[in-house]
C-alpha cells in the first residue's frame, strides 16, 4: 500500500491540529474527508464561526462533515461510505466506539504530552503550570478510556524557564505534525509495535491527569508559593490567562487584572512577611506578595482594556492606598 491508496479521514478542529493536515496533504496522503466541529457563534455580533480545520479543508476542496452528534446513525453511515482504512484524530471530542473501530488500520490520536503523563484536555497547560522542564508528543491507538490506549511513537522537547503555554503549543504543533507523518508512514509499512501505557510506568507511578481549565483554575490564589504561580501564569499565558482582582482598602473590588508575564520569583527578606496579595506599586513597577515572596507583574490587561506592559497600565490607573490583590 501506498500513501495515495491509504484513504485517511481526519478529526480535527483548533490551528493544532490544521498542521498536521497540512502536512498530509501538501505531502500527498490520501485525506478522503475531514470531520470538525459545527459552526459556533463568537464575537460581539455572535456570528458563526468556522473552525481553523473546517477553513483549512474548505480551501483545499476537502469533504467536511460536522456532525451534532457523533452517535448519529446518519453520520456514521456518511462516514463508512470513505471506505477510509485509517482515521487520525488531534484536537477533538470523544469517539463513540461505532466510529474508532471503523477503520481496517485503526484510529490514532496525536497528543500533546508523554503519556501516560498528562491525559486529559490540557496537557500543554498542566505541564507549564506544574513546572515540568520536559513535555513531548504522543501518536497512540484509541481505546474505550481515553488517553489510555497502546503507544505509537513518542517524542520529548524542553520547557525553558521563561516558557509559556503559547511557546510550547506551537513548538509541540510542529514536532506533532513530523510525528504524524513517521506514524502514518510506519502503519503503511506495517512496521508498528505499540507499547500499552501501563508497561511504561515504573514501580509505583500513576498516569498524571490533565483535566479541563475552568475560570475558578485560572484565579490567582497570592497564598501560595510565589514559584508555584510564576509557573501558573505562564501556563495560562496568552489563553485562557490567569486573573485576579485588585481591591482597595475596605475590601471593595476595583477592577479585574488577568496577567500574562512575571517576573522571577523574589523571596522575602528577613522580617519581610506582608499578607498575601499585598500591593507594592511605584510608577513603573507593581509587585504582589505570594506566599513566601514578591511576584512583578510585567505584562496585563485590566478588565475592558487592551493587554499593556504593567508600565503603561501604571500611568493610566492610579492605585488608591492600600489596594491588594485578592
């Protein structure tokens, strides 16, 4: 079998996963239809919205079938008439089993972390938020559980210090969309072994798990450790973005900030304990106290505004006194 005779069908939505379809189709491979999400109202206007995939396969004359319900006996039918051999999922919703068992060669997902580290919806995320100085790429059969199926092939690259969650998704992106392809091309071959995930952890490790970031994840807590939230706001930043609310002396809350950059963790000096939250602000600079330290907020967007340097929002907003963080 050659790649123009594998006929692929590709689930998909977010710009993660148009670079692997692009991929395949500039490389030649056999892409019979894609599979997105419908159109979603966004805006002010709450027009509706094409996904990045759905725009992708529009332009290059690809079939787009955006079903409601994957369940849906009407779709199902639609999609075994590709008579696809292998299908390949990045960024997308849950399969029924009707679906991941239809193709002949299986269905394969890309994932965005060293699985079994990190299942779940936001791998990227937890893995910058929880300071891990590594993350990678997973290509793995799909299964009943999710992100639990036998291993593929596997690849690592460094989170640097300054890192954040936009610079490892578009490193990741890259490197996935190589993976693909080898994966592709290792299924043509017949060359896969995959590796159940359970005989890749050691005596005593248990899958990470990466769950879905809700508005209440992305909440400062100044209680904890100023380490720990220089790492949970760059693994919120650019989206969806940690926030906090600035409150002045009484308790009444002024504005919402959500921050997108700090500076590095400064412990506290001797005898230098203020509460959590507290607010030191000059004219260019603004500093919070964390748990065991300051933070410098370097980059912001207070609630209505645009995203400014923390020097520009300075001359534009005046702190009353005693304002904190909450």
């Amino acid at each position: 079998m050659t790649k123009e005779d594998l006929k692929i069908v590709f689930f998909g939505t977010p710009d993660f996963a148009v670079e692997s379809l692009s991929r395949l189709v500039d490389g030649g491979y056999n892409v019979a239809a894609v599979v997105t999400m419908p159109d979603k109202p966004a805006g002010r206007g709450r027009q509706l919205q094409q996904s990045d995939v759905k725009r992708y396969a529009l332009e290059h004359d690809l079939p787009v079938l955006q079903p409601v319900s994957l369940k849906d006996e009407a779709f199902i039918e639609e999609l075994r008439a590709f008579n696809a051999q292998l299908f390949i999922v990045i960024a997308f919703r849950m399969l029924p089993e009707a679906v991941w068992q239809m193709p002949p060669l299986g269905t394969f997902n890309l994932h965005a972390s060293l699985l079994p580290r990190y299942r779940g919806a936001a791998p990227i995320n937890w893995a910058v938020m929880n300071g891990d100085t590594e993350t990678g790429v997973t290509t793995f059969f799909l299964k009943h559980e999710i992100d639990t199926g036998d291993v593929i092939q596997q690849r690592s690259c460094p989170i640097g210090r300054k890192d954040n969650v936009e610079v490892i998704h578009d490193r990741l992106m890259v490197m996935g969309a190589d993976m693909v392809l080898e994966t592709v091309d290792a299924i043509i071959a017949g060359t896969v072994k995959p590796i159940p995930q359970d005989q890749m952890l050691t005596a005593g490790q248990h899958p990470t798990p990466a769950p879905k970031i809700f508005k209440d994840t992305c909440r400062i807590d100044w209680s904890r450790p100023a380490e720990a939230l220089y790492n949970h706001i760059r693994g919120l930043s650019p989206y969806p973005a940690a926030w906090t609310t600035l409150q002045d002396a009484d308790g009444n809350e002024l504005t919402t900030l959500k921050v997108y950059a700090t500076g590095e963790p400064v412990p506290f000096t001797s005898g230098d304990k203020p509460m959590p939250g507290t607010v030191a602000a000059d004219r260019k600079t603004l500093r919070v106290a964390c748990g065991d330290g300051w933070l410098e907020l370097l980059s912001l967007q207070q609630s209505g505004k645009k995203r400014m340097d923390t020097d520009a929002f300075l001359r534009g907003y005046i702190l009353p006194p005693d304002t904190h963080c909450k």
